[in-house]
C-alpha cells in the first residue's frame, strides 16, 4: 500500500535573528537523514517539501546523500506555523501567570525567546492557549483550526497522487508532524504540543495510507543519528 514517509528539518538556527537556517549540524543530521533513508530501502516516488528554507535545505542534503534525483514539489502546506506571531500574540497574558519568567525576558523576545530553558517552559502554555482559540489583541496570525486543515488537506493531496506501493517523502517541520500524528491517531489536539517537543530534528516518521486514511507505521526514528559518528547528534529545536 503507499506511503507517506515525514522528515523533520535538520537543526535550525535557534536563538539567532534567522531561525530558519539549518545549522552545521543540522546540515549533516540532513545527510545523515538521507543515508538512513537509502539503508532502509526508501525510494520515494514523489517528494515534497514545505517552502521554508530549513525544510528545501533538509531535502536538497537528504536527496544527494542518498542518490536520489527526484525532482521536489514545494507545498506551503507542510510549512510550519508562524511561532513568532503566535508567541507575540499570547505571551504577554502567558507570562501574567508567571512572574518569574516574566522578570527574565524583555518584549523584545516576545517573537522568539532565545534561551532553551526560558522557551521550554513557556511553549506548552503558549501552544495550549493557540491550540483552544483563546481571543488575542494585535498581531494577527493563522488559527490553529486553519493549521490543522491545511497539514491534513496537504497529507490527502499527496495521498491522492499515490498508487500502488508508491511511496512519497515530505521533508517539513514539528508542528505538521505533531498534527499529522494526532490525526493518524484519533487524538485531541491538545496532545499536539507533546508530538512537536519530542519530535527530533532530522527524525523520520512513517505513515501507510489505508482505505481508513492514514494510519501510523513508525514515529520518531533518529537512530541514524546515534551511531557515535563525530558531529552528530539528537536535538529538537
């Protein structure tokens, strides 16, 4: 039956003024991600990739490492939300509830927060408050009704295009990935934020596409990632 193989971008560059950058590692996580692809015996079909330069940046690596010239169809349904609007628009009334944090950061960060730990924890109460609609004031940013529609809506258009035991390789980001476990799934979308924390760079996840929709085969796999080469590492930002 086909499937639909989902790769999150290599690490990007998180804390610096362009977040969508793939570091040096997560350049060679890519190449690495490719490797383990062509081990596994994945020949995709079809490949696709959001339009953000992180995920076509992922592929273009992912596709040389393994040998593979297949041509890369853009489609901005696998791009990631825009977590700078969606932390402008919900942190000030976040931080309301936590005095602490709030003294360590200035409005500045309100877009993207620099420091790992500061963001951990902020992340789930900002998502939890996108997630259930809550009303904001100012910047104006996509729903996450709208999110969810157009990650499924882009997961059936590239369901359609496959026959047989065609198989096709998205390469996009943590936030598509959660929505499309969640949906595989039959889960709340209140689970979602725990997919995209602990969905790793460069890790892939493996979706069958059934007469049911699509069901889960595999989520998750950055073993390629942790074979003690110099250089490489798991990360999830």
């Amino acid at each position: 039956m086909p499937s639909i193989v989902l790769v999150r971008h290599g690490q990007a560059s998180f804390g610096s003024d362009n977040y969508d950058k793939l570091s040096d590692l997560g350049r060679r996580q890519a190449a690495a991600t490719g490797v383990q692809l062509a081990r596994s015996g994945i020949r995709p079909d079809k490949v696709y990739s959001g339009t953000m330069e992180r995920q076509k940046d992922t592929a273009e690596l992912a596709l040389k490492s393994m040998g593979h010239a297949a041509p890369v169809t853009n489609l901005s349904a696998f791009d990631e939300y825009d977590s700078t609007n969606i932390f402008s628009a919900y942190l000030p009334a976040v931080l309301d509830e936590h005095p602490d944090i709030r003294d360590r950061i200035t409005r500045a960060d309100y877009g993207m927060l620099r420091d790992r730990v500061v963001f951990r924890r902020l992340f789930f109460p900002v998502m939890t408050r996108w997630i259930e609609g809550h009303a904001v004031n100012g910047e104006a940013h996509e729903s996450w009704a709208d999110f969810q529609g157009r990650v499924i809506g882009g997961l059936d258009q590239v369901g359609a295009a496959l026959g047989g035991d065609e198989c096709a390789v998205v390469f996009t980001s943590g936030g598509v990935i959660s929505v499309s476990m969640t949906h595989a799934l039959g889960m709340d979308s209140a689970r979602s934020p725990e997919f995209n924390w602990r969905t790793a760079n460069a890790s892939i996840t493996r979706f069958m596409r059934t007469d049911r929709g699509i069901e889960l085969e595999a989520y998750n796999n950055y073993s390629h990632l942790q074979t003690g080469e110099e250089g490489l590492r798991v990360t999830y930002l």
